[in-house]
C-alpha cells in the first residue's frame, strides 16, 4: 500500500484544524439539523445507512430520511433537494443528471434526467454568420440553459422510494424558508462571481449582497422555498406547469433564451438499461448514453484487465503510463462515436467489445507515449468544475450512485426571477462546432450536434460495483471530462492496489483526454514519475485539483450489510454520514 505523502497529510490536518472551531460539535447534529452549527466529516462508518455529498447539510439530511424509515432512493432525492439549497454551485433544481441504482430485489437501474435542448435549438446556433463560436452564448446566460431534468429525476427516482414525497422534500423547503450558515469556500465562491450575477440577470438573485459575504453568514432563499413547496404540494406539475413554469418562461424572454412552457410540459426523465460488465470477478454498473460515462468505463477497464496492473504497482511510471494510454484512447473514441443513442447511432457492442479493445491497444508502447492526431488542443477551464456526486446506501442493500449538475459553477449564472432558482448551461456539452473544444476541452462531432429535443453527451459516471452480486462500492465525482478517469482511478486503486476507501478517494489523481495531448496531474502527484513519463515524451501539465469523489463501501457477512464505510473527499466542503 502506498504511503501518503507528509505533504498530503499535512494538507488533510490543517484543514480539519480550520474548520472544526467554527462549525460546532458533531454531536449537536444527531438528533435535529441545526443548519448553523455543523461540521465536516471525512469519514463514517456504520451499518444500517450512509450518505456521502458535497456538503454537511445535504449528507445529514439524506442521513435523517434514512433513520426515518426511508431508503437509500428517498435518501438520495432528499439529499439532491437539500442540495438545491446549501449548494446552490452545482446542487440544483434547474440542471439535470443520472442516477445508477441496485435495488434490495437485486435488480440494476439507471435514470436519465439529463437536460434537453429546447425544440427551438438548432445545429448552429452558437455560431456568428461567419461559422465562428459563441462560446459565451452557450457557457453563460439564458442561451445557455438546456430544458431542466432534475425535478423528472426525483419523482422517477421515488418509485423506488418508500417515504411520501412531502416528508423527502420538507428538509430542504426548511433550509430554503429559514436559511444556514454558508461555509469559508461559499463565501468565497459568491464574492468571486458577484459581477457574474449582476451581468446574467434580469432580478437580482440572492447570492449577491452589498458587503461581501464571509463564513458564517445566513443564506435565506425565499422564492427557492416557495418552489420547493410547489413542488411538494403539486408534484411535477409544480415545476413544469403552472406558476414556476410561468417563471421560467417569462425569464426566457426577458433574457433571450429558448425554452418554453411546451419544452417544460413535455420534459421526461427516462429509465435505461445499464451499461454493465465484469471486471476481474466485479460487477460494475454504469449510465449509458447519453452518457459517455459507463462506456468509457468499460473500454478502460477492459483496456488493462488482462495486463496485470497489480504488478506494476500503484503510481509507478508503467502503471500510469499504463492508464493514460487507455484513457487517451477512450476518449477519441468519445469524441468520434458517442452522443445521445435516441438520435444517432452510437456503436455501443463494438466499442466495448473484447476484441474490438484488444485491437485498440496493439500500438501501445510500454515507456513511450503514443501521439494524440494533431488538432486543435482545447483549453480546460479548472475553474469552472462544478457537478455534484452523492453517493447512499441502506441496510436493505439499496444502493444510489447519483451525479447531477448545471454544468459549469452556477451553470448559466442565471436565476429565474421569483423562482429563485439557477439554471444550467448544459448547452455548452453539445460539439458547437467540429474541433472546437467546450469548456471541459472535450472535442466532438456529429454524434454530439445540437438537434431540438436531444440531449447532450455527459461525462458523469455514477457507478456501482458489486462483489459476489452485491453491492460493494458506490462512487462518482464531478469534474467534466475528468469524471470517468477519477472513477476508472479510484476503482483500480480499491480492486487491483487494495486501497482503504479514504486512500482510493484522496490519492492524487491524473487525467489525459486524447485532446488536449497532456497528461494532467494534481498538485501532489509525485514529481519523479511526472519526470518519468516526460522522459517517456508525455507533455504533464499541472493542474489544481481533480474532483470531489463520493465513496461508500459496503463488506458482507453472508447475506447481512455487515459495514459501510462512507467518504467525503478531502478536496472540498464533502461530507460523509453514517450510522
Ligand atoms: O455532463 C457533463 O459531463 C458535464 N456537464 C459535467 C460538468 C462537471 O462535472 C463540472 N464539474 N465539476
């Protein structure tokens, strides 16, 4: 196993010592949700539930759904909604996402609330009369927004549930009518994009206030409340007809932007067959399209199976040489083939085929990197990585592996007026034009063009892996196109170099996406074998850090959930519950 850097440890303890004196003790959180005095948990271990989110308050929420009686599908809306509220950043009402399930009657599921394009979209819409891009057009502002899934999401999710929807929902409407207390990094990140708010919207929202906000301050939202309540009291209809349906529409045309009362009324979240395979005695179970997520997985995993990775060990410059060349050619093939399969034909069998993989790893060169075709590189934007991932199990042996997003920080920095609530800028994840990069860098063609009604191609992943066909790991992370080599990294490191669930999560990750031809490291990975692999003629590029991976891990005694291990990644404010 390896040993964690001094650095890293360092890195870990400071920032507990921060937090702890500001947020209270832990114990006040057990018995009632006091949204003004909590702390972050990294790590909690249990045996009758977990949930792991990107913010205390979400985690504790999907944690008390789950002591009253609920399951891990009701835990997982409950914490989205709670979400909404306390992490307005990426948690959202007004964005879309995947939810992978396992259910106690051992049956895999995956749901689809990915967002839509309006049917007013069209191919060419983020570009000028001379064919070049708009990039702001589709990254901020109304334009940006694809037609929200989220809200679809939950009441699919709740057939699996089985709490009453105004019990999952009530939480978050109290979180939205009364306030809680905003944490050092949300202060920070509201200060920052203040001008942003002020430029993309037609009321003032919330987030901006004169003074600057510090830790500690109370965010209220009102009109988020009265949405929420909406939705409590008239289910679907309360977000995609009626009054909150006049708001968004009504902001549409203040703003510019396409979407209308008929997109939202004719919004549906889908159920999809998960992609599905084996990987050394596992069974892992991801999204499909139009997610890219669970094929990238398969064609990863698959890539390495039968070379051994235990043997080179973890981090050593073969093993990530190893990696990056599988990564680098899952995502040409990402960029070629894939894209939402209700409107093209993406060759899903050949693609994670054996011999098809077997074939797309004959060019590899052990210590030599393998030149991505010459194109324009991308530029990645770091700083504008916000999705969000939870992950929740129960003692029945539920597991729910969701990762939902606006797309870019406060996705299209637009609230709806009255509404209170952000929308996305998913409209960015089409291929505006062939070899022009979005702001994940991630390049595209046809498969992924803009079309009325389509959806655009995805890089989250949540996942589930079983072990002897039960459920064993439940994970996922944000971080546009870094996402699947996040998850693909922290499996590997748990399956082949049997890491603890909190090593897996908090090691230093590495990312390379065919196009840009980089290897992307984060700040504390090792600088030998950085050296090592420019020597093998890879261009490293450092770069800050790589996702907020969620982590539950759940070890059997027959048939009963003897412990689940949750995870918050140490990167940000992630919390991890259990009980
Ligand atoms: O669906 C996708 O792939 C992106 N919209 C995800 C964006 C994301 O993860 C942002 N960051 N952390």
């Amino acid at each position: 196993m390896k040993r964690i850097p001094f650095q890293f440890t360092f890195f870990v303890c400071v920032v507990c010592q921060l937090f702890i004196p500001y947020l209270g003790s832990a114990q006040e959180k057990t018995n009632s949700i006091d949204a003004f005095h909590y702390t972050f948990q990294k790590k909690a271990i249990g045996s009758q539930g977990a949930v792991s989110s990107a913010h205390p308050l979400a985690s504790i929420v999907g944690l008390s759904i789950l002591k009253k009686g609920g399951n891990a599908f009701d835990a997982a809306i409950a914490t989205q909604l709670a979400l909404a509220v306390v992490y307005p950043v990426a948690g959202n009402i007004g964005g879309g996402g995947f939810l992978v399930g396992y259910t106690d009657k051992k049956k895999a599921i995956t749901i689809d609330y990915r967002e839509k394009a309006p049917s007013a979209a069209s191919k060419n819409m983020y570009l000028d009369s001379l064919g070049n891009p708009l990039l702001n057009l589709s990254q901020n502002g109304h334009l940006a927004s694809g037609v929200p899934g989220s809200v679809a999401g939950f009441f699919a999710t709740h057939k699996y549930g089985k709490l009453s929807f105004k019990e999952i929902i009530q939480p978050a409407i109290d979180l939205a009518a009364n306030g809680f207390a905003i944490t050092a990094s949300q202060a920070e990140s509201f200060n920052e994009d203040r001008k942003e708010f002020l430029q993309y919207n037609t009321v003032i929202p919330v987030f901006v206030k004169t003074q600057p906000w510090k830790e500690g301050d109370t965010l209220i939202q009102k009109d988020l409340a009265a949405t929420l309540i909406r939705i409590r009291d008239q289910g679907m209809k309360g977000f995609y007809e009626g009054e909150t349906a006049e708001l968004i529409s009504s902001e549409m045309k203040r703003g510019n932007g396409l979407i209308t009362k008929e997109d939202l009324k004719a919004y549906k979240a889908i159920e999809r067959e998960p992609i599905q395979f084996d990987y050394k005695g596992h069974t892992i179970i991801g999204m499909p399209m139009p997610s890219s997520g669970g094929l990238l997985m398969k064609q990863m995993l698959k890539m390495i199976e039968d070379r051994h990775i235990e043997k080179l060990g973890f981090q050593t410059s073969a093993s990530v040489q190893l990696m990056v060349e599988v990564e680098r050619r899952a995502y040409a093939d990402r960029a070629e083939f894939m894209g939402d399969q209700d409107y093209v034909k993406v060759p899903v069998q050949t693609l994670g085929s054996d011999a098809y993989l077997k074939l797309r790893m004959q060019d590899f060169i052990t210590g030599k990197a393998t030149p991505s075709t010459q194109i324009k590189p991308g530029n990645i934007n770091p700083e504008s990585e916000e999705t969000t991932h939870l992950s929740v199990a129960d003692q029945y042996g539920n597991a729910v592996s969701v990762t939902t997003t606006l797309n870019g920080g406060y996705g299209s920095k637009t609230v709806v007026g009255g509404g209170g609530f952000l929308l996305n800028n998913e409209m960015d994840d089409f291929t505006v034009k062939p070899g022009v990069p979005n702001m994940y860098g991630a390049l595209g063609k046809e498969a992924n063009a803009i079309a009325p009604g389509k959806r655009m191609l995805s890089s989250m992943s949540p996942t589930i892996v079983l072990k002897h066909n039960k459920p064993y790991l439940v994970v996922g992370t944000p971080g546009g196109t870094t996402i699947p080599t996040s998850v693909f990294q922290t499996i590997v490191n748990i399956i082949d170099f049997h890491q603890s669930p909190k090593d897996a999560v908090n090691n230093p990750k590495f990312h390379h996406q065919w196009l840009p031809d980089q290897v992307m490291i984060e700040h504390d990975f090792s600088k030998n074998i950085a050296n090592a692999l420019e020597e093998m003629g890879y261009k490293v590029q450092n770069r800050g850090e790589i996702g907020r991976t969620e982590l539950i891990q759940m070890g059997w005694t027959h048939k009963k959930i003897k412990k689940i291990e949750a995870i918050g990644d140490y990167r940000g404010d992630d919390d991890a519950e259990a009980y």
